[in-house]
C-alpha cells in the first residue's frame, strides 16, 4: 500500500468534456460485467461487491500484460472525519457506498477498484493513458460533488480528490505508479481539494528557491483563472521555447 500522506497535505483538472449527468451511480460490476475479475477477494464486509482489497488490486496490478500501459488513481473523500462527526455514521457509509457504485458504474469495464482503508480508494484504467484517466475521474468527481440534486456543503454532496498516475509515463515499473498517484493525491489535497492532478515528476515541481516569490504567484493566479494546473502552463512555456530556438537544437 502507497504510504498515507496527511490529508491536510494534499492542481485544479481542466474541465469535462462529458457532462456529469452522462455518468452512473449503478449497477456494480458484477451487474454489468466489469471491472473483469473484480467481484473476487472483496475489500471487507460492508463493501459494494467488486471493490477489492488492497492487497488483491496489486497483484492484478502486476499481472496485467507486460508493457501494457495503465493509469491508476488513489482518491478520498475530503473532510471524511467531519462529516462523520457531524452527521454521523451512517451518513458517512452512505458516501462510501455512493462513491463505490460511481467508480464500478462509470469506470470502464477493464478497470478495477480497490479500498485502501476508510475513505480511501484506488482504481485502476488499463489502456488508458493518464490524460484520458484525468477526464474520466474528473467526470466522476462532478457528478459526486452535485450528486443528489442538494445544496452545496449538505451531508449528500461528495467532496473528492483524486491523483493520477500512470505505467509507462511515470514509472518504468507498475507497482510503483500508486505511490506516485499517492503523490499526486496530496498535491490535490495542498491545492485546495475537491480537485483531480496528474503526478509532475520532481524535477518540474517548482521551487522557491528557483523562481521569484512574485512570478510564482502570479503564476498561481494565472492557472487558477484558466483553470489549469501550473505544470501544465509550465509545459506549454517550454514547449514555445523549444520550438522558437528549433533551429539551433
């Protein structure tokens, strides 16, 4: 299991190309034949059918073809603690279940679910490089926030943060793209929640020490009115770079 990082501690997604009202609550898996193998090896009593343990989620992990690509995603829910103690129990196995059946319901049909523990949860999209696991997650993670028809904040709302990463892309061995989803989940967390982010490799995170504090900031406020990640305005400014210098390199 990735290591937990705190959940104080957790880059906003660009926005869906689906509408949320496309997505499914239901049926589980074993209802519709997919994530394949999934309804073996359930994560514990309580649990939507399909949602596997942790340990059961790695080793199909590892048994997936060689050199298949997949994405995996690591996600809780938000203030999961607060909304125990406010409204109680019930209401927060509810949640739980509410997002188990969107994950089973909307995931595609090879992917495969797992429960880390509380109200964490990891998915697995073979075949799906991370770009395309981003707008499915982000996909969910709408329909969640409005699922209910409620007001925002009530008890029946899904605050969720997920972090994605994916073999080969991030990682040249799959077991370890869940402690860099894990990573990426955290940024999520530290960037204000309620928020998917793909894994930036560390040599892209940007630094204090490297940039002034005044074009750091102004450069959080320029993604957050594009409603894009730093990294990826990063990206696109050194991407620009190399193609006016193209002729020199």
């Amino acid at each position: 299991m990735p290591s937990r990082t705190s959940s104080t501690k957790r880059t906003a997604a660009e926005p869906s190309s689906v509408a949320p009202s496309t997505l499914s609550a239901g049926p589980s898996s074993s209802e519709r034949g997919g994530p394949a193998g999934a309804s073996s090896e359930p994560a514990g009593p309580g649990v939507s059918p399909g949602v596997l343990d942790w340990a059961v989620f790695e080793a199909r992990l590892r048994a997936l073809p060689e050199g298949q690509p997949v994405s995996v995603a690591l996600m809780d829910i938000d203030h999961f603690l607060d909304v125990n103690e406010r409204h109680g129990r019930e209401v927060g196995d509810r949640l739980l279940r509410r997002l188990e059946r969107a994950l089973l319901g909307s995931l595609p049909a090879e992917s495969f679910v797992a429960r880390l523990g509380g109200d964490e949860y990891a998915a697995a999209l073979p075949e799906h490089p991370v770009e395309g696991a981003l707008i499915v997650m982000e996909e969910i993670r709408r329909h969640l926030a409005g699922s209910g028809a409620v007001e925002r904040g009530s008890a029946d709302a899904i605050s969720l943060s997920v972090g994605l990463a994916a073999y080969p892309a991030h990682a040249a061995l799959r077991e370890a793209v869940p402690r860099l989803a894990d990573e990426a989940l955290a940024r999520a967390k530290r960037e204000g929640r309620g928020r998917c982010a793909i894994y930036v490799e560390s040599r892209m995170v940007l630094k204090s020490n490297y940039y002034p504090k005044a074009s750091l900031a102004r450069l959080t406020k320029l993604a957050d009115a594009l409603d894009r990640t730093e990294a990826s305005l990063l990206r696109e400014a050194l991407d620009d770079l190399i193609e006016r210098y193209r002729e020199t390199v």
